[in-house]
C-alpha cells in the first residue's frame, strides 16, 4: 500500500497532449454545431476539471454550458422585502422558456451527432464520445444575475432548471479565474494537488476503504483551494499532501473553520445550506487520504 515519491509526482501531472486533444476536438465540434444556429445570441462557457485544469484521465469529460444572452434568472437573496418587492414590481417573465431553448439545443445536437449519440439527461445533455472526442455535457443555461439592490447586478453566473430536481446556478468564470490566481500563488501546486487527491481517491476505492463516489471531484477542488498558500510550500510532493490533507482534516473538526470554506468561486460557502456533503464526511475521507500517503 506504500506509496513512492515518484508515484505521487506522477499522480500530480495533467492528462497527456493526445487525451488534451480529444477534449479540445469535443469542444470545437459542439460549439461550431451550435454557434450556427444561435449566432451571437450565446456564449459558450468551459468549466468542469477539464477547464480547470484539474482532471485526470479518469474525469476527463468536458463540460460545457450554452448561455443564452437574452434570458437571465434574478437572484433576490440578499435584497431587502422592500427591494424585493420593488424587483418584482418591474420583472416580466420571459416567454421563451428555459425548457424549449433547452429542447431545441437537443435537437441541434442530435441532427449534429445523431440520435442515438445523445442523451438527455436532468440538468445536462451528453453527447458520446468517440476516438477523436471524449464524452462531452453540454448545459443549456440562462444567466444568473445576482442582485444586490433592485436593478443593481453583483455577480454574473450561469443557472438552469433541471428536468427533475432543483434549480441549479453557480459561477464558473469566477471559478476559474480563482483557481488560475491559486495556482499561481502557490508556486503551480494548487492544482497538482487536486489531481493527487483525485488519484487517491481511486486508490482508496480499489483497496475498498471508501466508495469511489464518496468525495466528487468538485468537492475536492473546493476544499484543497481553502487550504492557506504557506501550505503548499514543501519541498516534495508527498510533503504537500500531506501538509493539506492534515490542514483540511483538522479544519472539518472546528465547526466554525467548516463553516468557512467556501466554493472556489468565493460567491458560495461550501457547507453552509448543502446538506449532501458534510464535515465529518470529509474528515474520514482526509484521514484515509493522509494515512495512504505517509504510510
């Protein structure tokens, strides 16, 4: 079960050019299909690990959203009632509704790729991959507009209703750019790190100590970019690791540090009103982790 160094330097790298390749070929086709229809009208916006630069071969999918410029979901949250009301008194639904843009983005996928090639899903639309592509989603969406006065808009994100299911929104520019600026700042370690913890993840599944769906990548991403810079400056990989899986682990165990972490867009706190992942969860997790890695 002893892990070498040079292992965990290897789990650290990006996925190769020609896997890169495939995920590049999916993007282009999808885009160049849909751009045809759509025009200016929307806006094509990477995320998932594959943007983020955090996949390993294993997740390396592509996730796409389709954005339709014209239609924006408001976000009264953090409006007063009166400014709430003052919204709402101006607010006209659209008429072209989320399920028919999501619909006819269905159907241009199918004459695109062919029927039995795609499949629609709750919040996504999968398209098969091949040898030249990989498996890519592709999210219909409307803008999220986050409003933080009765016309003012804070942030920008993207959001959609799913065909079952809650509505979903979140901010994968910020996301983004986020995690390019945490990479940065921890000499490029920040991402690497991510992409060990993923790779122990699926050796801690093989080996049985946990379910291979027991920490989502997205989840993992999260926490690892809450963990203070100075963390990462060790001077071997098996040093890093185990410096933020000991970080990680001994925050879950404070309540009010839990509580604190936030998404790595920064506009969404990770535990706060999501009662599928918990601390305690990940406390367990990061324990197995640590132990396979120093072990």
């Amino acid at each position: 079960m002893n892990l070498t160094e040079e292992q965990i330097e290897t789990w650290a790298k990006a996925p190769s050019e020609t896997e890169d390749a495939r995920c590049t070929n999916a993007i282009s086709q999808t885009t160049n299909a849909l751009r045809a229809h759509f025009g200016n009208s929307v806006t094509f916006i990477r995320q998932g690990s594959h943007t983020n630069r955090t996949n390993i071969r294993v997740d390396s999918d592509v996730d796409l959203a389709v954005v339709h410029n014209g239609y924006y979901f408001p976000d009264t949250t953090f409006l007063s009632a009166a400014d709430k009301a003052l919204h709402g008194a101006s607010f006209s639904p659209a008429t072209y509704t989320f399920f028919q843009y999501k619909s006819e983005v269905e159907a241009i996928l199918r004459a695109t790729f062919g029927t039995n090639s795609v499949e629609r899903k709750a919040k996504c639309l999968r398209v098969a991959g091949n040898t030249n592509r990989t498996p890519i989603d592709i999210v219909p969406a409307f803008e999220h507009h986050r409003l933080s006065a009765p016309h003012v808009v804070s942030a920008k994100g993207i959001e959609f209703l799913a065909d079952s299911g809650p509505q979903v929104y979140s901010f994968p520019e910020q996301h983004y750019q986020n995690g390019v600026t945490k990479n940065d700042n921890t000499s490029r370690t920040f991402k690497s790190m991510v992409r060990i913890l993923k790779r122990t993840r699926g050796r801690l599944a093989e080996l049985g100590l946990i379910e291979q769906d027991a920490m989502p990548s997205f989840m993992l991403e999260c926490l690892v970019w809450n963990v203070p810079n100075p963390t990462f400056r060790q001077a071997t990989w098996r040093d890093i690791a185990a410096e933020v899986t000991a970080k990680i682990w001994n925050d879950m165990q404070n309540p009010e540090v839990a509580n604190n972490y936030a998404e790595v867009c920064d506009l969404r706190w990770l535990f706060r009103g999501n009662p599928r992942h918990t601390p305690a969860q990940v406390e367990a997790f990061m324990l197995q982790a640590w132990r396979l890695i120093t072990q």
